[in-house]
C-alpha cells in the first residue's frame, strides 16, 4: 500500500455527466482514507455540475474543450483557457495523478504528464505506450463507480457503502416541493436504441391512472413532451438546466427514465430510480444501487420493451 498521508492528490474526470456522477463515491471514499490531503480535480465545462460544491474536494480545474464551440475565435480563447489549466496544475507539486477513465484518453493523460507526480494512474494505452506507472484493470461487467474505487486501491481506499453525490440548491428543491408524491417520467435519451415512442409512454401513463404524474425532457423532445401533456393525465415540466431537473428529481417519490446523464442524476439526489435501458451495458452503468430496477430487452432496443413490464415494475416500487 502507499500511504498518501499530506500528500497533493489531483484526479481527472473530463467526459461526461454520468461518468463523473458514478466518479463520487470514489472521491467520497478517497477523503474518507486521507481527511486532511488537497484533493483538487480536473473537469470541463460539460461536466462542472457534477462536482460543483462537491464537499470533497478541495480545488476544481474547469476547462472548456475547443471542440464544444464552433467559431474559430472561441475555440482559441478555449485552447488558451486550457493551456492556462495546465500551467496552473505543472506549477503544483503533486503527488499521485489519477486518471478516472475506464477507456484510454490521451486528452486527459496530458494533466498528469505536465505533473512530475511519483503516481500516475490510469487504463493502458491499447494502441502503444502511455506515461501511467500503476494501470487499472477494465472488467467489462464491472461498474464504472466499481472501476474508479479501483483506481485507488493502490493506496489503501476501500469501499464503505458511499452513494453517487450531486449537490442541489436548497431553493431548487424548495421550488419542488409540492410534488412529493408525484411520479416522473425523462422521456429523452441521446442514443437511437435507448429512445421509447411517446405512444408507449402513452400507455404505461394511462395504465397507471393516476394524475399526479410528471414529464421532463431535453429541449430535442419537448414536443413529445408537450404531446403527453396533452393526451395524458401527465404533466410536462420544463426544467431549465440540470440542476433544475435535479431539484424535481430530488422531490419526487419514483423517477423513471431512458438511459442517459438524467438516470445518473437520480440515485445521486436520493431518489429510486428506474431505467428503461437499450443497448448500453448496464452491468457497468446502471443507476448506482437500483440495479435491480434496470429494465432491458434482450434485443438491447428499447421501444421493444413490453409496456406493461414498466408498468408492474413502476407498480412494485411505489
């Protein structure tokens, strides 16, 4: 074991929301073992929310990539924000940088090769040689919060039942609160396979006859959403960000919805989450501690799902 005892510990997380959302645990458990280190991260400006007024660590690195703007102009002034992350982060002495991706990223490799750190931790680079001097091992039906405890088991971080963590405003969970007993439904998902008609969000609405259900969506499925308002006892509300969402979320009794950063963001706030799963492998990225509650078919396509499956799941939750 390596003891990191007064040691600068800087971690990397700088994909997506899911991914740092299924990252708490780890950190949780990291500043559980050291109570007294600078634990700093590093993120971009996609994934900031996850870990924003995290009370787990100490400094956070935000950089915006060059490749989320579009003018030549922005993506300058992002590449010089970034240049200017990564002097910041060569000037600290770090002790151990860890790289929490389960895939290998050269991008994020980069703020632990401008350290001089004496650790370096991450997956192996399959295509050549990478800088890391303790790899982690990939288990394809490991979970990905599973897979960033790993990473620090090198020095002495066990597990201890820590929950995925994101921080909501008190005034946004006030700005919810009447819909205590409410059920909601995310109907949006990113990915062709995960998405699920609005006509079969339709009949599992209707067969639960009862009104006090909501609907959320991204911007992309507002008129699906809309569409439910209006043939269904549901009501849409339009969250606007997902902090937003996070405050219903965080109010509501059951939350119910397509694979994607939103299924994260349940278990994260303490609310029972249900998935309504298509291809995604969700013996690595179900909802932390409702695997259970994974709906999926074995056609890995969602909108083959049988309505009245999601129906009785929701059914045996309430």
């Amino acid at each position: 074991m390596v003891d990191l005892t007064n040691k600068k510990i800087l971690l990397v997380r700088n994909d997506n929301v899911g991914d740092l959302i299924c990252t708490t645990p780890a950190i949780e458990a990291l500043r559980r073992a050291y109570p007294n280190n600078q634990i700093d991260i590093v993120v971009n400006s996609y994934n900031y929310d996850a870990i924003n007024k995290n009370p787990f660590v100490n400094k956070i690195y935000c950089y915006t990539k060059p490749k989320h703007k579009s003018g030549l102009l922005d993506k300058i002034k992002a590449g010089l924000g970034k240049l200017q992350i990564l002097w910041q982060i060569k000037k600290e002495n770090y002790y151990v940088v860890v790289i929490f991706r389960s895939g290998y990223s050269k991008s994020a490799e980069l703020f632990s090769n401008i350290t001089k750190a004496q650790y370096k931790v991450g997956v192996k680079n399959p295509k050549g040689r990478d800088n890391f001097n303790l790899h982690v091992e990939v288990k394809n039906n490991e979970h990905e919060v599973e897979f960033c405890l790993n990473c620090l088991k090198e020095f002495g971080v066990k597990y201890n039942n820590e929950n995925t963590f994101y921080y909501i405003d008190k005034n946004l969970t006030d700005k919810y609160k009447d819909y205590s007993d409410y059920i909601l439904f995310h109907i949006s998902s990113r990915i062709k396979e995960n998405q699920y008609e609005k006509e079969n969000f339709k009949k599992v609405i209707d067969n639960l006859n009862t009104n006090k259900i909501l609907i959320s969506a991204e911007p992309i499925d507002f008129e699906s959403a809309q569409w439910l308002d209006e043939n269904t006892e549901a009501k849409f509300i339009n969250t606007s960000s997902l902090n937003d969402l996070g405050g219903l979320i965080k109010n509501i009794k059951i939350f119910i919805t397509l694979d994607g950063g939103a299924m994260h963001l349940g278990p994260a706030v303490g609310t029972k989450t249900i998935s309504i799963s298509g291809k995604t492998n969700m013996a690595k990225w179900h909802p932390w501690g409702y695997k259970e509650l994974v709906i999926q078919n074995y056609t890995k396509k969602a909108d083959d799902i049988d309505v009245n499956i999601i129906f009785q799941k929701i059914k045996e939750n309430l």
